[in-house]
C-alpha cells in the first residue's frame, strides 16, 4: 500500500533533498529538477497527497504526445526519485520499469555536406531583421557556421556570452557542457573572420554589452538570448526553406550538423594523409567527450568517406595486392 505525507509539500522536501544529493555529487540536473517540479504540480493539481500509482500514470498520459524515447527517460527520473526516498521510506511509491514506454529505434543522422551548409549561410543571410531581433541574419548565420565548424551542441552555442569569447584568436570557452567539463575551442580561420565580423555589430549599442550578455542576442534588452529550442526551431525553418533533404527525403535535425562536423573532420584527415587512430583522442576532446567511445556515436561510413578512404588504401597497399595476386 501506497504510504502518503501529511501534505503535498511533503514532495518538495524530497525533491530538493534528491536534487541536492545529486548535485553534490557533480550533476548539474536541470532537466531532471524541471520534470520533477512538473510531476509535483500535477500532483497538487489532482489534487492528492502523494505520488501513487494513479497519479503516476495520470501525469504519463499527460505526456502522451512525445516520443517513446523522451515519455521513458522522464518516468525513468520520476523512478530514481522514489528509489532514493526508498532508502528513508520503504513503502513508498516507486512505478515499475517494466510498464515504462519503449526506447524507440535510433534515427541514423542527415549527414549535411559543405554546399548544403553554403545554402543554409545564404539562407540566413536574406532573413528579414525582426523589430525584437535586429542581427537575425547575422545571429544564424554565424549560428549555423560555429554549430558545423566547432561541432558544438546546441546548448553550448546558446549559453555562450561575451565573456566566453576571445575574440582576437578566435577561441571559445565552453563552461557548461553535457558532462560538466569546461573546455576551450579554437575556431577555424574563417569562422574566427565570421564571429569578429558579427562581433562588430554585437558591440554596436543598445545592444547588451556586458561580460555575462548572450553572444547569440535575440534582441535590445538585457539578457536577451536565444534557449536551445528557438535556436533548432530557427534552424529548423532553415532546413525547410532550403529544402535540405537526403537521398531518402529525410530532413535534417539541428544535431545532426554535429555528426556532419565529425564526420567532415573524419574525411579531412583522409585527404590529408593524417594518422586518422590517433587523431581521434584530438576530436573526442574537442567534441567534449570523456573518451572516444563516445565519439564514435558520431562517425559514420557515409559513401564519401568510403571512397575517400578506399582511395587511401589503394595508394597505400594496391601494389602490394597486386604483387600478391599476380
């Protein structure tokens, strides 16, 4: 039987104990701290005492509409949280995992090619400036360039201010990234000539020039930056205005401009006649990976790559086959 507290605030006790035990321990849980507020307004709103069976799957349905992937990731938060309790409470509420939806089947990438992001540029170049978001053009273009050059992940570039940026060398400051590793990322030469020719502007008032101001600004006022979802939503019309599809007519998501970015690098030290094993620690840094496992996630075998490197392979051993064949 389902034990219940006096009151529903009894739940937030537990919820900002649980979220400072997991921060104590490094975690930054931010999504996990927006999920479990969301389950404890449900709650109240029922209204009931205390998260039970019912109420669990009341507040799933509540979520029907997305996907598989991200409905289980959030009951799998909403389970961590009542283990944890468990430890003080054992005869309170924990849902069951074997009721939980499937993980979908992973979605293989867009992989997005050089010319593609060369119309994506020009695309944003012809943006119409917006009264609330004057440097619309210039913010995605320049956007569109970090996320394809530096492989940065969405929230990276969002949360980038102006203190993040050294603007004569062209390095950026990641602070907050998925693993909670802060790591510095050199740009390209030329998107360190994009980032000054926009930083000009940037600069220009009214327009926020504090340390702690968003690089990317979305308008006058103080603190006017861009969140990771209007970001890949801008991005997102981009990818339909220049109709930007693969050989299937899928349509790309904005992370896959980060599997491009590795999978251009990949195919760049081919060309190059670079020691692609052990460039790889080199890529994985630069990404933000604890270790290249989690690099490869991002390469794959496209064709071009195939070619790129079966060309490697016969300069490098095709006399070698034929000498043995003859």
């Amino acid at each position: 039987m389902d034990r219940k507290l006096s009151s529903p605030k009894g739940l937030d006790q537990w919820i900002a104990a649980w979220l400072a035990h997991q921060r104590a321990l490094g975690r930054g849980y931010e999504q996990e701290e927006r999920v479990l507020r969301h389950m404890r307004c449900f709650i109240a709103n029922i209204p009931a005492p205390d998260l039970n069976q019912g109420g669990f799957d009341l507040w799933c349905h509540s979520f029907q509409h997305l996907s598989n992937t991200t409905r289980r990731l959030r009951q799998l938060m909403i389970r961590k949280f009542c283990l944890y309790r468990q430890r003080s409470e054992p005869d309170c509420f924990a849902p069951n995992h074997l009721f939980f939806a499937r993980m979908t089947p992973y979605r293989s990438p867009v992989i997005i090619t050089p010319v593609q992001i060369a119309r994506l540029c020009v695309a944003a170049d012809h943006l119409a400036p917006a009264p609330g978001s004057p440097l619309l053009p210039m913010v995605m273009r320049l956007a569109i360039v970090i996320l394809y050059t530096a492989g940065l992940r969405r929230g990276e570039l969002v949360r980038l201010t102006l203190e993040d940026v050294e603007i004569q060398t062209g390095v950026l400051r990641i602070r907050a990234s998925k693993f909670h590793k802060a790591r510095t990322v050199p740009l390209s030469p030329d998107a360190g000539a994009e980032l000054r020719r926009y930083w000009h502007d940037r600069l220009t008032p009214p327009f926020d020039v504090r340390g702690h101001a968003p690089l990317l600004c979305h308008g006058q006022g103080p603190g006017r930056g861009y969140t990771g979802a209007g970001m890949g939503q801008a991005i997102n019309r981009l990818f339909m205005t220049t109709q930007i599809v693969d050989s299937e007519g899928r349509r790309p998501h904005v992370h896959d401009v980060r599997h491009s970015f590795a999978v251009e690098a990949l195919m760049r030290w081919y060309r190059e006649g670079t020691d692609v094993q052990s460039s790889l620690p080199k890529l994985a840094m630069y990404m933000g990976h604890v270790s290249i496992v989690s690099t490869a996630h991002y390469l794959h075998f496209v064709p071009a790559l195939q070619e790129i490197a079966s060309d490697r392979f016969q300069a490098a051993c095709g006399a070698l086959i034929q000498e043995s064949t003859s």
